[in-house]
C-alpha cells in the first residue's frame, strides 16, 4: 500500500480497542437482566435505527440494500449471530482476559478454513501459525490443570464463528456494499434474536440497564467501523499488531471493574497465539508482494 498512513490507523485503531473493551465490560454488566438472545435483539435494533440514518444520507441510498447475495447473507448471519451469542456468554462467566486471547485464534481459524471457502492454499506458515494457536490455547485454558469450562468452549467457538464470518464476508463484499451487508446483518439478527427471546418474554431492561445497552449497539458498529478504516488507510502488517493492544486493555479492566486475578499462563499463552497471527501475516503479506 503505497500511501499507507500508520498514523491515521493507530488513531482508528484506538477506537476499535475502546469500542471491543466497551462492549466486553457492558456485556459483563448486562448479563445480570438479559440473556445473550434479548441483548443481541436489543443490540440489532439499535444497529437498525443507525444503518438506515447512514442509508438516509450515503450516496447511493436504499438502492444499495438490494442483494442477489441473500443465501450467503442468511448464511453469513446464521454463523455472525451463533458467533456473538457464544461471545457474550463468554464474556459472563469467564474472565475477560482468557476470553479475549482465545478470541485472538480468529484470524488462524481464517487461515486454516480459507483453503475449503476460498480455495487458497493450505502453506507452511499456515499450519505452522494453527499449531502456534493451538498450543497457545492449551496454556491459556490449561486443561487437566484447571477446569476447562463452557466459557471456554464458546470462546472457542466465537472465533471458529467470526472466521467464518469473515469469509463469507469477502465473498459478499465483492459484489455488495458495507452499508449492505450491516443492513441485512442487524435486520436479520433482529429477528433471529426475537425469535428466540419470544419463548420466555422480552424483558424491558431497567433505565440504567438502557445505557449499557446502549453501549453495545452503538460500540458493535463503530468497533467494526473502525477497523474496517484502519485497514483501508494501513497494510494488514502495520494494523493487526494494534489489535492485540486490546488483551492488556481488558486485563486492566477485568482486574479495576470486576476483581479478576491476573493469570500468567494466559498472558503466556496470549503471546503464543499472537506469534502464530503474526507469521501467518508476514507470510500473506510476502506472498501478495511475490505476486505483485
């Protein structure tokens, strides 16, 4: 990227680290009334209400919410949705620490699945950076050691599901605009979320309940927003490293806001699952160099 402006980025950086820690810390507190499928009901109708205000005012307007993409849509929010699900259950019952390192396995799981969605190759520094990750999990919930709970396995299973939604992503993105894949995203979980809400009745969260939500669906777009930014104006080499800022941040917060002990097997294990992300980055952004 020949005007690449890490400065720019870091700044968008920062707001993607303060809009995921946000989220963390008020779906920790939410948890206390909601259950994950009334949050994230709650959460994609705030998102509704702001996608069409962007829609309103972008160039292309409501034109643009038109898809011939609607089955990879319906897919891509199917695995989103069961994905930020497991994501906050995580946030409730494990320490924020071991949620967010095992969260950071994302970007491995993209590389090992891209061979069967994308039809990439399955390289050296690939299955190098999935034995990395690997390893790294397995000192971060230290099974024999200590309990290997449920919080754990959706904290697993959140990442397995975001790096599939980031695959099926790309292939949306080639054809549909971002204001189009987050319209049919919150308009959709909308309604995975009441329907699956509706069994038991939709509580109305309590007034200081409304600002923690609040807080979701409003930190839930520009999180990504953010990110998104960061990667037009900077190489995947410069903006990824940022990212990982984010498990000291949550620490700190997990240890001020909710008197969680700070664990060193998880910070060891944190790093060894962000050398695997590394190599799998250099290696990608070496060979894009190669091609071009």
């Amino acid at each position: 990227m020949s005007d690449s402006r890490p400065l720019l980025a870091a700044l968008w950086m920062l707001g993607a680290i303060a809009s995921f820690s946000a989220m963390a810390v008020a779906g920790r507190m939410i948890a206390a009334e909601l259950n994950t499928f009334e949050l994230m009901f709650y959460r994609s109708v705030i998102g509704v209400v702001i996608v069409l205000a962007l829609l309103s005012i972008s160039a292309k307007g409501f034109a643009q919410v038109r898809t011939r993409r609607m089955g990879a849509h319906v897919q891509r929010n199917v695995v989103h949705f069961a994905a930020q699900n497991l994501w906050f259950y995580g946030v409730a019952v494990i320490p924020l620490a071991q949620l967010v390192s095992l969260e950071f396995t994302n970007p491995i799981w993209v590389a090992i699945l891209a061979p069967f969605f994308l039809g990439e190759k399955m390289t050296r520094a690939r299955v190098l950076a999935a034995t990395l990750g690997f390893i790294g999990v397995l000192v971060v919930a230290r099974p024999g050691v200590a309990p290997f709970e449920l919080g754990h396995a959706a904290g697993l299973g959140a990442a397995i599901g975001f790096a599939l939604n980031t695959l099926y992503t790309k292939t949306i993105s080639r054809t549909d605009t971002v204001l189009c894949v987050l319209f049919w995203m919150t308009l959709m979980q909308a309604g995975f979320g009441l329907i699956l809400s509706l069994p038991e009745g939709i509580p109305w969260p309590s007034n200081t309940m409304w600002i923690w939500v609040g807080v979701v669906g409003v930190c839930g777009l520009t999180a990504h927003l953010s990110l998104t930014t960061a990667l037009s104006v900077a190489p995947a080499t410069i903006v990824a490293p940022m990212e990982f800022a984010r498990l000291p941040v949550v620490t700190a917060l997990g240890m001020w806001l909710f008197g969680e002990a700070l664990e060193i097997s998880v910070l060891v294990g944190a790093v060894i699952i962000v050398l695997g992300n590394l190599i799998n980055i250099l290696s990608e952004q070496k060979r894009q160099n190669a091609q071009n």
